[in-house]
C-alpha cells in the first residue's frame, strides 16, 4: 500500500489535530510575516524609484536619527512575534506529555531500518501500523549512530539516540498511509531508512494485530528473559541476595545512597540493567553485575515492559514531573 | 578648508608613473615574492580573495552537482556515497573555507585598516601566517574530501563520525581544525587594530559601520572558534584512540558532541552575517547620498548580535530530548535576536527613504540582500517556533532558510562589496551594464532555486536525502533550474571583473562620491594607504552636502 501519489504536492495532508493546528500556526506567521516584510519591499521599491537621483522629490526635513521610531520598529514587531512564541510553546508542551491510556508502542533504528514492536509482540520492520484515535506513545532507542524518527503527516519527529531513550506520542485521526523518515543524517543509506505509517480504525488496527504473528506479548518475552539471565534469582524475593523487589517500581521515585531521588522510568531501568553501580539505591549493597553486551535492544524492551508489568506507582506513566 | 575636504576635492590619477607620487600598493614591486612574503594588509586581502574564489568555485561545483542529482527522484545518477561525499564537500568548503572568512578576510584585511586612516593591521607578520595557516589547513582538507572523500556532512555528529564511518574523517577535521587558528589570529588582529590604530581623531562613534561589525565578529572569532577546535579535536581523539567521549558503547554522550558543535556552529552564523550587514550598511548610504539613520542603533545592535548569538545554540536540538524548559528559554532567546536584526532592516530602509537614489550594481545587490535576509531571518523565527521546528527541523525548510542567510545574505553582500570597492582594490572600473544583468541573474537566480525548498521542507522532504518521493519532483525539477541561472550570475562577474583588470576605464579615487576615508586616498592607495597620515574631523556617513539638492 503506498500513498496516493500526485505529481506535485504543495501542502502535506494532515492526518492529526496536532498537525492542523501547526497548518494554522504557520498560517498565522505567514500573514504576520507578510504583514512585517510588504511594507518593507514596498518601501524600498518605492523610495528607490521616487527618491532616484536627478529627480525632483521633496526631500527635505530628513531625520537622520529618531529615537521613537527607532525603538518602536524595534519592539512592535518582537512583541507581536511572541504571540506565535507562546503559541508554539504551549503546543510544544502538550507534545511532551503523554496521555496516561495511551498505546505504547516500542521503535529501534539502526543503519537503515526501522523496526516497530506493540504491545502485544508484533513487530515490524519499516512500516508502522497504528490505530485512529488512541494516543500512541512511540519509546525509541538506536543501535547505532543518531537517526530521526519523522512523521510528515502528523508534523512530529524526535531524535532516536543510541543508549537513551527518547519519545514522542500523537493521536491521528485521519486513516489512510502516509510516508515516515529518518531525518537525522545516519550515513550511506540514510535516504532510503524510512516507511509508510499507516493510520487505521480501532477495529482494523485489532484485526491487523491478531492477524500479525507474534512470539508473545513483550510482557511475556521480558518474564522470560527476566528468568533466563537469571535476574529473578534475586529479584523475585526468594533468593539468598537481598535485591531491590520490582513490584510498584515503575514510575516511582527511588531514593539514591548519594541522597536524593530518581524515578524509575524506561531509561532508569534500562540504565540499571546495563550499569548497575551508577547511582547506588540507597539501603543496598552493590552485587548486581552488569549486562553490557549481554542483552540488546530488543530484548532489552521487552524486559522493561516486563518490570513495567510489575506495577506501577505513577498514575501516569511516561509524564515526566 | 580641512585635511578631509583637500582630499576630498581632489581627484587623483592612477598611480603608476605619475611624478612625485610613489607606485600604487599593486605596481610597488612584481615578483611573486612580493606577493607571498608581502605583509602589506592589502595585498594580504587579495591573496585570501583568489583563495575564497577558488573555495567558493569548488563548492558552488559540488552544489551542481547535487541539484543535478536531485532532478531524478530515485538517485541514479550517483551513488548514495558518492552524493554523501558531495553533500560533504559543499557544506565543509562553503563554510569553512568561504562563507565565515570570506568578507572579513578580503575587505576586512583591504579596508579596516585604511578606514581607520591606519598604515596597516596591528601585527602584520601575524597577518601573513594566517593566510598561510588558512591555505594550508585548507588545501589539506580539500585533499582529503576530494581524492579520500569524508561522508559525514560539516555536522560532523559522533558516533557517526567517530565510530561508523569508513571515510577519511579525521585527516579532515585536523584541517578544519587549523584553519580555525586562523579566524583567531584575524580576529585578534583585528581587536587590537581597531583599538589601537584609529588614526587622530577616528573616535569610536566615527567609525563606519563595516568597522563595528568587524569589531564583533573579531569577538565571536576569539571567543568561538576555541570551542570548535577543542570539539573536533575530542572527535580526533575518540576516533583515533578509542578514548569515549562521544559514542555512548565507549561510554560518552552524542548529545554533548551537539551541544559543543553548536556552541560554535550558531555564533558562525554571525561570523557570516554580521560582516555582510557592515557591508550594506556601507553601500545603502553611499548610493542614497545620504547618512545612515540611527547610526548608533545600527552599532549597538551588531555588538547585541554578537552577545545574543551566544545564547541560542539550543533552537538547533529542540527534537533531541533536551530538556523542555532548555527547549522553551532557548526558543524565547532565539526570537530577541529579531530585535537588532529589526533595527538594521528598518533602518537601511529610513536610509533611503529621501536619498538621491542610484540603482548602481553595489546598490542592486544591496536591495536584494535586503529582501532576502529580512524572508530568511523571519523564516528563522518560524524554526524557532517550537511546535513549527518538530515538523520542519531537519528538512529542506532548513536547507532554505539558511541558505537566505548565507547566499542571499552573505553571498549577495560579497558580491555588492566587491562591485562597490572593485576600483578601490585594482583601480579600474567594471562594465556597469554586465554588473546589473548579473545581479539580476542572481536574484532571480536564488530565488528559484531556494523558494520551493520551503516548500520542499514543509511537505516534509528530510535534509540529505539522495532519493526521494517521486510526488517531490517537480519543485526539485524547478529548484536545479533555478541553480542554473544562478550559476550564471556567478560566471559572469567572474568574467568582466577579470576583463576589466585590462581593459576596464581607470578608477577615479571616489567614483560613486561616496565619504570615508578609503575614498580620500587614490585607487588602488599607495603602499602606505596615505601620502600623509590623515586626520579625521568628521562625522561617518557625512554627507549633508547633499541635503541643499532640493
């Protein structure tokens, strides 16, 4: 499925609110940026014809300096700018915080492809299918160099860095198939790492994922890794080592042996997971080893989904205080 | 009558051969000895002048290369290597190598010296080894992009360039590294000169303009450049040993690779504007005939752009995880900057509003550096509008936006300035009819070529992209045209201006009647700039005489 191709595209479809609004947004600048710059050429234009040497013009009282002036071209059109500021802003903060319902949906980039993953274990490579309607949180990590995950149609794209999560969420509400990029400069064929995002109703989207096979839900995929590197030896409870118990965990503040507190999100845990002795937890030993090396990306996922799994204390996970 | 107004009356005839005056700084002596080992301001200024051209020519090719590549959508011209390696070539050549020395090392080296009725720059020697500091770091980077090939794009972000790449990275970057010490040594040349050298009487509110915006760029050279040797030299270090400082599997963070690129990388936009601004500043006035309005706005708000562009370098890492609060003061610096560009726009305008007005080429190139700086400073601020930036960053939008900046700015002020001084420099005069038809190629020129990449950006068309969509075609098609003419407009000067080294009429010492002291002396000046050390006892930008003329 490929979207409709025209010969010459002049505005990007708008497949979400957050895209209408930032059509309005640059609406509104365009008119002020009109509104600021016409005068200006016209200005110019006409002083230069007007105003041409050899012709008789009515030049006298000239100012070569007017402090009023001056200063009132300076600040009217700064402060009418921060309109569209304040407006950017506030929209930029609504694309920061995630809905608490929304559908978490995991991406990994590395030279030159995309692989998605759901809930529910599906996975799939360079193509992404998401449902119309439901906030759908994208967590995204690289294996490699810095990519970008870009979705034109929702006017939305984050950085996707090796070794830290980042994310973004939208809620589309138009279905259809829509193109997605990598708009970080990754190497040779970085023109070539993107896809087709695919908005779908609610009732497809479910088809489409019991139809989609899947090695079990990322819950079941991270219980199992949780037991095959041997993490629950200790961190179940029933061991000879005291260790952190996981239940309630996520999103929770924890407080460090330095004094002070950090909350227990994707990237602490996956922080913990990989190097352990940084930040100590306050009232342990130091005994957990590291899985550097031992445990990738994907897996890596699943695990986090797994503790996630677990409970969680925040009412909302993925909002950050 | 004063000093300033003896000179001024008098019009005096080229230097060679005349009795009882010495040789112009052109025909002193003619080896190429004299030419390499000469410490003479000017003559330094023409040597970075062929060299900017030469770096300019090499990237303007890569630039036409990549526009030709781009009228396909599926990239079958080259491949992805090779167009990465393109893409490399021109950003690494036309920013390092010609847009951030461009005006200050010519007219900056040519002109500050004589508009402050100085002999020469403060350290001349020093002078000298910054161009042979700039050539030689250059040409070794050049080498290696050219023959080696370095696919990393001037950004140059880790761990791409540190761990992942296969090409010639750090051969380049010890080049770029060496042609930064030399933007040092101009820059604190041109400090000290400025504080130093003013001859009697050249206070600091008599100075043109041009003198203030070199006076802040010299300060974004020395406080800068620093920051990028020491980055790219950290780049070197991981890439050759392995020491971690960027690629996070040697336990580094990329993001403080984007945080140090920046710290530098935003401040060497106004390495490249600011002295463009200097240059309108010069020309608007002089074929107005009439003083610049609010000269002391104009000043202030070049050294207000020189401390703001220190605080912005966060609008380029909205989209990176940056923290939100990072994220909404880095977007709320970045809109001040509009208000001393503002300043400048609204007051080049008042400039002209009642001159007498000469639409010579210098004032062509002026008018079009005007319109298209004030559509790529607001489309500046569309980027850094945050909820706009998280669509367009990183598209052509970008690629457009910055190109208004730096061809439509610096570009077309190079260009305006080396038409306004060209007599100045060799004493002849251009053919003014060829110096209008190219201006016009220009503008018409990169207008088609940059306009529909605002588009492009918006429909959402990524950055360093070698395929894309076939729905992007057409505005590509209409984009590489565009590069046509434009290409046009660059060749055709390139062609009368050396025609009129022979065969151009010879200058007279001020052929637009234009006031500062590089119009009291002879064109080309003498070895010393001045038969007679001057005296300054005027206002800048004076003329008032005009004012009569009803």
């Amino acid at each position: 499925m490929k979207p409709d191709q025209q010969a010459l595209a002049l505005w990007p479809t708008s497949a979400s609110l957050n895209a209408a609004e930032t059509d309005h947004l640059v609406f509104g600048f365009t008119a002020l940026t009109l509104l600021l710059t016409v005068p200006i050429f016209i200005a110019i234009t006409v002083f230069a014809i007007w105003f041409r040497d050899g012709r008789i013009a009515h030049r006298s009282y000239r100012e070569n300096r007017n402090r009023l002036l001056e200063v009132s071209w300076m600040l009217i059109p700064f402060l009418l700018t921060l309109v569209f500021f304040y407006w950017g802003a506030r929209m930029f903060d609504t694309q920061k915080h995630a809905p608490g319902d929304a559908i978490h949906i995991s991406a990994i980039a590395k030279q030159w492809m995309w692989k998605f993953q759901h809930p529910g274990g599906q996975a799939e490579i360079n193509d992404l299918h998401v449902p119309a309607g439901q906030p759908v949180v994208i967590t995204m990590i690289s294996q490699d160099v810095i990519h970008a995950l870009f979705l034109p149609a929702l006017r939305i794209q984050m950085e996707t860095l090796p070794d830290r999560y980042t994310e973004l969420w939208f809620k589309a509400d138009r279905p259809g198939t829509y193109r997605l990029y990598c708009s970080e400069y990754c190497g040779t064929d970085h023109s070539e790492m993107g896809g087709y995002l695919t908005i779908m109703q609610p009732a497809a989207y479910q088809r489409w994922l019991e139809r989609s096979s899947t090695p079990g839900s990322l819950v079941a995929q991270g219980r199992a890794a949780f037991s095959a590197h041997g993490c629950s030896g200790c961190h179940d409870g029933g061991g000879m080592v005291r260790a952190p118990s996981l239940a309630g965990l996520f999103g929770s503040p924890v407080p460090l042996a330095s004094g002070g507190t950090l909350v227990a999100d994707d990237g602490y845990i996956r922080d913990k997971i990989l190097d352990p002795g940084r930040n100590q937890i306050a009232g342990y030993r130091q005994l957990m080893p590291s899985f550097k090396g031992a445990i990738d990306e994907g897996e890596m996922i699943a695990l986090v989904s797994y503790v996630k799994s677990l409970g969680s204390a925040a009412p909302s996970e993925g909002a950050t205080p | 009558m004063s000093l300033s107004e003896s000179l001024l009356h008098r019009d005096p005839a080229p230097g060679r051969g005349t009795i009882g005056r010495p040789p112009d700084y052109l025909h002193d002596e003619h080896t190429l000895r004299s030419w390499f080992f000469s410490i003479d301001h000017k003559r330094i200024g023409i040597l970075y002048l062929l060299s900017i051209t030469f770096f300019f020519v090499l990237g303007s090719i890569a630039a036409g290369l990549i526009r030709l590549s781009l009228v396909v959508p599926n990239g079958a011209i080259f491949s992805n290597d090779t167009y990465n390696k393109l893409f490399t070539i021109h950003g690494v050549v036309m920013v390092w190598f010609f847009l951030i020395p461009s005006i200050p090392t010519t007219f900056g080296n040519f002109l500050l010296p004589i508009m402050i009725g100085a002999r020469d720059v403060a350290f001349p020697r020093l002078n000298r080894l910054s161009w042979y500091i700039f050539v030689c770091g250059a040409l070794f980077t050049l080498f290696t992009i050219v023959v080696g090939g370095v696919d990393t794009g001037w950004t140059f972000y880790a761990p791409f360039s540190t761990t992942f790449s296969n090409t010639w990275v750090i051969p380049a970057l010890l080049g770029v590294i060496v042609v930064g010490f030399s933007s040092i040594l101009t820059g604190l040349n041109f400090v000290v000169t400025l504080h130093t050298m003013r001859a009697p009487g050249m206070t600091w509110f008599r100075l043109p303009i041009f003198c203030w915006t070199m006076y802040a760029t010299s300060l974004i050279f020395l406080l800068a450049t620093p920051v990028i040797t020491i980055a790219l030299l950290l780049l070197v270090l991981e890439r050759a040993f392995g020491i971690g400082i960027f690629d996070p599997a040697l336990g580094g963070d990329p993001v403080l690779f984007e945080h140090l690129f920046w710290f530098y990388s935003h401040p060497a936009v106004y390495i490249m504007v600011l002295p463009g601004m200097g240059v309108i500043s010069e020309i608007v006035p002089a074929f107005a005939q009439k003083k610049l309005f609010g000269y002391r706005f104009v000043a202030y708000a070049s050294l207000g752009l020189a401390s703001l562009t220190f605080f912005v370098w966060g609008h380029h890492m909205f989209v990176n995880g940056q923290s939100e609060v990072a994220s909404l003061s880095f977007s709320l610096l970045s809109f001040a900057v509009a208000v001393p560009s503002a300043v400048k726009v609204y007051n080049w305008t008042a400039t002209i509003y009642k001159g007498s007005i000469k639409l010579d080429t210098p004032m062509l190139y002026a008018m079009g550096y005007i319109g298209l700086f004030v559509l790529g400073g607001l489309t500046g601020l569309f980027l850094a509008t945050l909820a706009i930036d998280e669509h367009v960053h990183d598209t052509y939008f970008v690629v457009a936006h910055f190109h208004y900046i730096m061809v439509g700015g610096t570009a077309l002020a190079f260009l305006g300035g080396l038409h306004y001084w060209w007599p100045k420099f060799t004493g002849r005069m251009y053919p003014e009819g060829w110096g209008r038809v190219s201006a016009f190629f220009i503008f018409i020129g990169f207008n088609t070529t940059f306009f529909p990449q605002f588009l492009l950006g918006y429909l959402g068309m990524p950055r360093r992209y070698h395929t894309y969509p076939p729905e992007f075609q057409l505005l590509n098609i209409l984009s590489s045209a565009g590069s046509l003419i434009l290409a046009l407009g660059y060749i055709f000067p390139m062609i009368y201006l050396v025609w009129s080294l022979r065969y151009g009429k010879r200058a007279p010492a001020n052929p637009w009647h234009a006031r500062g002291l590089e119009w009291m002396t002879t064109s080309p000046p003498p070895k010393h700039n001045f038969e007679t050390p001057p005296t300054v006892d005027f206002e800048p930008y004076d003329y008032r005489d005009r004012e009569s003329r009803v």
